[in-house]
C-alpha cells in the first residue's frame, strides 16, 4: 500500500512541476503515472550502475555530481516517454531535485 501511495504522491507532483516549471510538459495523470513508475524504475536499475561508474567524479565533487545524474535521468526517461516532455537540462535539473525532495519527505512520512 505504501509503494501505491507514494507512487501516485510522485505522479502527482509530476503534474504540479509540469503546471508550475517552464520546459516541462505532462499530458495528463496517465503519462503522469507512467512516468513516475519508469523513472521508479531507471533510478533502481540505472542510478546506482552510474554512480559506481562515475565515482571518481563524485568524490572530486563531494557528490554533487549526483544531482547531474539524477537530472540526466529524469531527461532520458523524458526522452521514450511519449505525453513528458523536457525542454533541456535546467528544467530536467530542477524537475528531479524538486521531485527527489518531495518523495525523500513522503517516504520518511510513511515509515511512521
């Protein structure tokens, strides 16, 4: 249930950022959920191989190269799924860091 919960929570949010960031794009709740469940899934599969590889590069940075993969991501999961768009890399950027923030707070609130 909490799995359900916070994927819909993300899929919500994809909206809003797409209401309320320039460059961004949804097309409604089932692209919205959609994209929350493969951006779900590219982040369990993809991240952790990318951080592994890029980790010379993200110690030099003090892991602030985290935030360019998690936005390069977000861009490629933009770039198959058809109804999300991104204009480029800012919006991917903030797109991701605002997503991230919020499902880190809805996780720690449902561990409770």
């Amino acid at each position: 249930m909490k799995l359900l919960t916070r994927w819909v929570i993300n899929a919500g949010t994809l909206l809003l950022l797409a209401y309320y960031l320039p460059g961004m794009e949804v097309s409604g709740w089932y692209a919205a959920l959609i994209t929350a469940f493969v951006l779900g899934l590219v982040n369990a599969v993809l991240k952790p191989i990318l951080v592994i590889l890029t980790l010379p590069v993200n110690i030099l940075t003090l892991g602030l190269f985290t935030f360019v993969i998690n936005a390069l991501l977000f861009w490629f999961v933009a770039s198959f799924i058809k109804g999300f768009d991104v204009a480029g890399f800012m919006p991917a950027f903030w797109g991701a860091l605002i997503l991230s923030v919020v499902s880190w707070i809805v996780s720690g609130l449902l561990k409770k």
